[in-house]
C-alpha cells in the first residue's frame, strides 16, 4: 500500500508540475500562430523524443525526461543550447517584427499569471488549510539557554514586530512571518517587539546560527523559540497512564493542574518538577470537558534520556486547524510581496541568505511531494501553484538573455537601433547565458538533492510501558 501511495503521489505531483511549465510554454505557442510566426516545434518534456509528429507545420514531440516543455520560435533569439537545433532553414526566414517578438515573449509569462489567479479563485472558494504553529505569533516555548531565553523572552509573549516590521504569523510565506524575518534580518542583532501584560517592549536579540555539514545548505538565523499552539494529543502510547486513564488520539487538553496550557511542553515541564505525583489534565473531547488525572510513571523500555517519568503520549505539532480563504488579490499581492523581499535578502551583503538556499526543479518537486501527503494536498498544492505561478512569471521577465524578459529587452534594443542584431553575436550571447542559468540549476539541485538524503537526527526508539495486572477503569 504504502508503494501504491508512493506511486499516486508521485503521479500527482508530475502531472501539477508538468501542467504549470507546459501552460507557461502553451502561452508562447498560441502567440506565435497568432502573430504568424514559425513555429518549429512544441515539446512536452525533455529529451530525445519518444514519440514526434508533424501537424500543420509544427513538430509535435514527447521527451523522456518527465520535466516541462519549450515551444522552438527560430525568428526569435536562438535557444539552441536548451532546446537543440531548429529543423527549418533560419537563415532565410523572415525577420519577425519587434511588436510580434515582444508579444510571444510576454505571453508565456501572463499565461502564468492567468494560471496563478485562476487557482487563487480556487482557494478564494474551496479554502486552505492554516495550522495554530503558522498562524500564532504567541511564543509558546522558548528554548532553554538560547538567544530568546537570554534576551528574557517567555511563554505567552506576543511577538508584533521584528526589526520594524509588523509581523502576525510565526511561519508561512509571507512579509509578516515571524521565521522569515529572523531569517531575513541583517543586523548583529534583532529588535524584537513583545507584548505583555498589556505592555509592549522592545529587546535586542543576537541570534544564532544553525551548523551545517558540508554538502548541506549554510544554517540561517534563529532566536530559538517555538509558537503557542493547542495540546493536542497525538498518540497514545499501550500500556501507558494516559492510555489507562482513558485518554484518546485527538483529545484536547486544555489544562494541567490548574495552569492553562499554550503549549505541550508545559505538561513535560510540569512532570519534570513534580515527578510521579498525579497530574490533574482538563480533557475536551467532542463537545465535552473531563478532569482527568494521570500518573506519570517511568517506561519499562525506552532510551537513557526517555528514563523519566512520562504521561506515554505523543503530541500533535501543529495545532488547531483553521480553513482560511485569502481572496485572490491578497494572494497575489503576498506571492510578489515574498518575492520582493527574497530578492532584497538575496542581495544585501547582510543578510544570511543565499542563492543557494533557493529551489531548483528537484526542491520544488519535493515541496509539491510533501503538500500532496497531507489529507488536504491538493487545496495546499494549488496554494503554493499560486506562488509558484508568480514567481514562474515574474523570474521570465527579468531582462535576462535566454529569459523571457531577455527576449522582451533584445527586441527593444533593435527596435530602438532599428537594425537587426549579428545573429552571431546573439547565439553567443544567448548560449553563455544558457550555460550560467544551467549551471546555476545544477548548483541548486546539487543541494536539492542532498536535502533529500538528510534523514535529521536519529529517533530514539518508542518507549514502553509494562502492562497493568488488573481491569479498565479500576
């Protein structure tokens, strides 16, 4: 079943994927016989082809490398070096207007936009799934010893701005995003404003930086705090207390001893300093709310550092799940907006991050792997198509040769020269170009690839608790 599963979600993702480059490329095609242009070939995927055939002029073929598509426009720059050798005779084409160049090259681009706005419309209706560990900006642990503690963070402190910016959410894409900001941030320190008891404040916070291994992306900024979210529980271990007291998978416990919980760790914390003494838990399941008391006691099996005493339960790490339906334009405006302070972060000599924490094909296929395993994978996969669209659309029209937006600048530079540019110049301009963005692409994918071979720190083994001799409910 679980190679079944593999193979469905493999298929899915493939097929969204291939739909958002092969639109893209569509876009430039039905330009190009709109404006009278040669079209020489439209290729879906890469590769020498498996299947080709030639229909009112144009080549229609099928590679075998199951990635994108191009559409080969020889009155265009030349893109030999991406999409092999045109089968006409260029030399004696015609020489394509500038307005029909600027056109087919503009229209790969807006039919991504189009693409991102048709599934923002989606979203707008069917909604997407938001998490209380996205979505809160209350802190909910703050790790021990780490740049948080030392600045005197605590629980319950409500972050609303980091170095200025006004920030609601602790993760997510957006500007507001608490991570994203730490991540992005450029100074020796961050200014991090806090509300407390109805006061808010400003701390100065050094933040650290996450050590990697060679082959891995270089670690990013963090202040070592996690967000507020329900206590949910997740599983529940045989045998154990809680298993015994009647606790359940989807429980939700709302308090422990009295004290009001923002966070599961509160329960550790609590166990930690009051040992094996009964823990009294307020229990909501349903409609209902119990008391409940549990013992803490020590698993008869489980790792060194697991010999403690425990409740043998696992907690859910997100949180309550909302259904948010951010209306189209909100969308868009967050996908340009994240894009926008991407590149600022990119480029300034401060910040921590670098191109290669970016994602190539293989990232971005691990993103949309990853989305399509939750239960709601495809309200979340058309989510992020959303920005991918935006991104796809934006990237193109950077005045880049090879690029859309290359194309775009040529056309303008001989229209304003009024004489057609030396195709031999062009070709070696466009194959440099080629090669930069390709190699580029290997360099990302180089850590796209090692980031799916990192298996993260090992999981100690589950613990176990020895069974009771004696009845339910006694």
């Amino acid at each position: 079943m679980e190679i079944l599963k593999f193979i469905f979600i493999l298929l899915e993702v493939l097929v969204l994927f291939n739909l958002l480059i092969i639109v893209h490329e569509l876009g430039h095609f039905l330009a190009a016989r709109w404006r009278g242009m040669v079209v020489d070939r439209f290729g879906v995927w890469f590769g020498k082809p498996i299947w080709q055939r030639k229909i009112g002029g144009v080549t229609y073929c099928l590679g075998w490398i199951p990635a994108g598509g191009f559409v080969s426009l020889p009155q265009m720059a030349p893109m030999e070096a991406i999409e092999g050798e045109v089968q006409v005779d260029k030399e004696n084409l015609p020489q394509a207007p500038v307005k029909d160049r600027i056109i087919v090259a503009f229209a790969g681009p807006l039919f991504s936009f189009l693409l991102a706005i048709f599934f923002a419309l989606i979203i707008w209706q069917v909604g997407r799934p938001v998490y209380e560990s996205d979505s809160s900006n209350v802190i909910g642990m703050v790790i021990k010893d780490g740049p948080a503690d030392k600045a005197g963070l605590q629980p319950g402190d409500r972050l609303v701005a980091i170095d200025g910016h006004p920030v609601t959410r602790f993760g997510g894409i957006g500007t507001d995003s608490i991570k994203w900001r730490i991540i992005s941030s450029e100074g020796e320190t961050i200014q991090v404003a806090y509300e407390r008891n109805g006061q808010t404040n400003t701390v100065a916070i050094k933040p650290e930086v996450e050590k990697t291994s060679f082959g891995q992306r270089s670690g990013l900024r963090q202040i070592k705090i996690v967000p507020a979210y329900t206590a949910i529980i997740a599983e529940v271990l045989p045998h154990s207390p809680a298993d015994y007291a009647g606790l359940r998978p989807d429980d939700i416990i709302l308090e422990a001893n009295g004290q009001r919980l923002i966070h599961p760790s509160q329960v550790t914390t609590l166990i930690e300093r009051n040992g094996t003494n009964a823990v009294r838990l307020l229990v909501k399941r349903g409609q209902q709310t119990n008391l409940v008391a549990v013992v803490p006691e020590i698993p008869a099996v489980a790792a060194p550092e697991d010999k403690r005493p425990s409740l043998g339960v696992y907690w859910d790490s997100r949180g309550l799940q909302t259904i948010d339906r951010p209306g189209p334009v909100e969308q868009i405006r967050a996908s340009v907006d994240m894009m926008v302070s991407t590149f600022k972060a990119l480029f300034s000599r401060k910040s921590g991050v670098k191109a290669q924490h970016l994602s190539g094909p293989v990232g971005i296929l691990r993103i949309y792997y990853l989305l399509f395993q939750s239960e709601h994978g495809w309200r979340l996969a058309l989510w992020f198509s959303v920005i991918f669209n935006v991104n796809l659309a934006l990237l193109n029209l950077l005045p880049v040769p090879v690029l859309d937006g290359g194309h775009i600048l040529l056309a303008l530079i001989e229209g304003i020269r009024r004489k057609a540019m030396n195709l031999k110049v062009l070709q070696a301009v466009q194959t440099a170009c080629a090669v930069l963005i390709i190699g580029y692409m290997l360099f990302i994918t180089f850590y796209d690839v090692s980031a799916l071979s990192e298996r993260g720190p090992k999981e100690p083994p589950t613990p176990q608790f020895a069974p009771k001799v004696q009845l339910r409910g006694q």
